[in-house]
DNA sequence: CGGGGGTTTGAGTCCGTTCAAAATACGTGG
DNA sequence: CCACGTATTTTGAACGGACTCAAACCCCCG
C-alpha cells in the first residue's frame, strides 16, 4: 500500500561520519566502531509536510535523528484533545523519551516541513548504550532539559494568559525562524498553521485567531499567513516584562 | 546556626547493602564495589514535616534517595506562583533530574511527613554512571516516565475540570494512602494541606475549597482534614469515566 | 468554478479567578 | 489544659478569560 508513495527511502550514502549535526548532538560520545554500527544500523527516509514518521500507541522500535526540517511531537488524549508537545528541528533526537520508557510510542511526530530523518534501530542503540556509558549520559542530559521544559509549561499554562504565552511563543520561534530584516523590523517565517499554534499553547484556534487580533490592534505583531512580522523587538518584551 | 536542629544527621549503621528499597530502586544495577561506595558516600539525614531537603535555585550536589516518609517537589516562577510538580514516596529518588540537566535544582523539595533520606554524593554516582551502564539506563527509565507523567498533565490541565482532575488525583492517592477499610468504605489519610491539593492541580485554594464542597454535596467523597472517605468507589469512577 | 479545510468573527455561557471577610484549625506559651 | 495569635480554610459576590457553538469568510487546489 502507501508506504512506497508516502516517503522516500534515501539510499544508505549519507554517512554518520560526516553527518553535520552529529557532533552537535548525543552521537559526539560515539567512536569507530560504535560509529560504524550507528551508521549500519540507520535507515534515512523523507517525509513531505504533513506525514508521520511514527503514530502515537505505535511500537517503539528505535529512534529518529533528523538530519533537516521541522518535526512536531503531538500527543492525543481519550476525548481526542490534541496538544503539541514540542518541536523538533534539524540535529534534534526524537523518540528517545518513548524508547526508553518502554511503552510504545506515547505521542506521534509528523513532519512539518519537507524533513529527512534518520533511523536508528533499537537493538543497535541498546548495544551502544550497553558499553558506552557517555552516550547514555547525553540522552540524561536531553531528558531532563525536556523534562525541565515540561514542568515550566505546566506553570505557565497554569499562570500565564493566552496572550503572554503566545508572545513568549514568539520569542523563542524567533531564534530558529526568523528570517534576515534589512530594517529593524523581524520576520518569521514559521511551518505552523493556526491550528499547531493553539495546540501548542494548549488552547483552541478560535482563541488564537482573537488573541493575534488583538496583538495586531497594538501593533506588537502582524500575521499573514505563517508569516509573523514584529515591527518593534521591545513592545514583544514589553509584554512579558513581569514575567521574567 | 539552625542547621542542627533543623535536621537529625543519622550515624551511618544504617547500611545501602541491607537496604529494603534498593532491589526496587535504580541502585539495583549496583554490585559489590559500586554498592560499597554507594554506602561510603551517602548521608542520611532525618526531616520533619514542612523542613526542605533542598531549596529551588541550589546547586545540586548530588542526588536523594527518600528511604521513609512523603516529599513534595514544588516549583516557583518569577510572579512568585507555585505549582507542586510531584510528591515523591519511599523507595524512590528525587533531584536526579537536576543532577544530570546540571544548572541547579529547578524546584524545591519539602518533607510533607516524618521523613528519612539519604543523600549520594554527585561525584561517587558521576563514578558509579561512567563504569556501569545499566545504572544509567534505570535513571534514563525513570525520567521517561516523570516526562511522560508531565506531558499527561499538560494535557489534563488544559482539556479537563478542576473537579475531574481532583477525583483522577484522588484515584491515584488511593494506590498510596488508602487505610485499611472494614467496611466498603475507602479512607484516605494525606499528608497534603488544601492548598498542597490546589498547587498539584495547578489552581487555587478557593476553587479546592469549592469543588470538595460539591464532591461532598454529590456524595462522592467526604473530607475532614487531611481525611477523605470515599463511601463507593464506583461513583468515583463514574466521575471520570469518559476520561479513560 | 466549485468544493473543502482552515480561519475568523460573533454571541452567549461557564468555569475558575480575584478580592474580601468570616470561620475554623493549629501551635505556643502561660 | 486553656487562651490567644496566627495560618489555613471556607464562603460570598463579582468579574473575566477562555470555551462552545454557529455562521461567515477565505484561500488553496483540484
């Protein structure tokens, strides 16, 4: 069925010796032939905007490296609430956390931008981990960032409106989206449609789409599209001046 | 100053290798020469309720393993609001997240009953991890599951009621506090204060307040003190029977 | 040109918050 | 053991932010 048409497997000449992000990333504690079997043991696939790279409830057989793009973690509960998680970009790990909790996948990550993503399979991580303590150790520190930023959501979602939580939003897409200004205003250019942006603050479209109104009224931001213009830095940070 | 009589320093008879948690905690990956220095480097402290083992903002120095007795992590953000992130129980480990994230403790951690617990030092564990893999993946485990849980309440606080959030905490308390019952009757004897119930649901004491009244009114539960009777456990159940 | 999903807008409602005051529980010292 | 001062909890009233439901709108794509 689908799964020919759906992505495209990359034949295996992309190489972890000489992949960009990888000593950037958990994979810097690997050597020779921890870095061999890494690099046997990995399958690269593309994905277009929109397609899965796993399911959430899906069996975890291993975990995913991308190489390039966008990818969102989503999580769905009983009712069918939905919430993003996180994002993940270009040298980021995702699918470590299910991997190590043992219990299938416990959300889905679908591409958000035409993405190329590594990977790497279970028993072969299982066997680097099991005589390389250093590696073990980067997926700890990974975790438990993520964790930390887990816990600071909980407070803000509990604390903070929907408009400072939004601008905060903001703030930190900028660092990774925003695009060259020739005058002193910012542009992002983001892969999220309104829908990813309510999800991700935990709220509903229709509250996004009043709040970037509103936003827009005071001239602090103006959206088109998944184009965000911020015509002044310094009334962003005015607006979560308390807040920090 | 106050150090002494603030806590009880335990002479060190009370031995790692003899420990009843330790087979049921990550230290059962410890053999032998790692045990002995588990042992040589812990120290034990005793703590009355309301007394913090570590404060928020702290270096870490190590981690801790809570041999007796109840801890509540609570975190607090720049508007001075509090959120209790989890309660820990006997057997279990706590600041292991901030050890290994590295950038001090991210939240404090209060003994919420009589409590005994052991301090390991962060330069005999960091000893421990970088020769013993397998201690690494059981502190990898653990933190998959605290994510998972976070994750779980990001969702729950933003899709349910304070009142369905209530009974699922009410359900999961039960697992750890529920007295010995002679007739159907379930009674729970918490160590959490109203306002320990609100900061774990992420809401305020009034709306605590509030929403027992109707549990009570609607016969679900009965709260006196730190008290709850729960006459049947269907109704309950019934309460977040579409949440599951 | 006609779907169709996503987005926006409107109106109304509800849940939880805030602020304030009263009531209760708690610990301490007399 | 009781009285007192303090902290916590409860109750009340009013407000407000976000949600729900519904309709209109828009844009993209076929």
């Amino acid at each position: 069925m689908a799964k020919a048409d759906r992505v495209t497997r990359i034949p295996p000449n992309l190489s972890c010796f000489t992949c960009q992000s990888r000593e950037r990333s958990e994979w810097c504690a690997l050597r020779n032939d921890d870095l061999d079997l890494l690099n046997r043991s990995k399958i690269t696939v593309n994905y277009r905007p929109g397609q899965n790279v796993y399911g959430q409830g899906n069996p975890c057989s291993g975990i995913y490296c991308i190489e390039e793009g966008t990818i969102a973690i989503r999580r769905v509960d009983a009712q069918g609430n939905s919430i993003l998680i996180r994002l993940a970009h270009a040298g980021q790990t995702v699918g470590y956390r299910d991997f190590f909790g043992g219990e299938g996948h416990t959300g889905s990550a679908e591409a958000l931008s035409p993405a190329r993503v590594c990977h790497v399979d279970g028993q072969a991580l299982r066997q680097m981990l099991s005589h390389n303590p250093a590696l073990g150790l980067n997926f700890l520190t990974h975790l438990a960032e993520d964790l930390d930023n887990a816990e600071e959501s909980i407070l803000q979602n509990s604390a903070l409106s929907v408009r400072t939580r939004l601008v905060h939003l903001l703030l930190t897409l900028k660092d990774r989206f925003a695009d060259a200004t020739d005058d002193g205003t910012i542009v992002l250019s983001l892969p999220l449609a309104r829908q990813d942006l309510a999800a991700l603050l935990g709220t509903r479209p229709e509250t996004i789409a009043r709040t970037i109104h509103a936003l827009e009224t005071d001239s602090v931001a103006t959206f088109s599209g998944r184009t965000v213009r911020i015509p002044d830095l310094d009334m962003l940070l005015n607006e979560i001046e308390p807040y920090i």
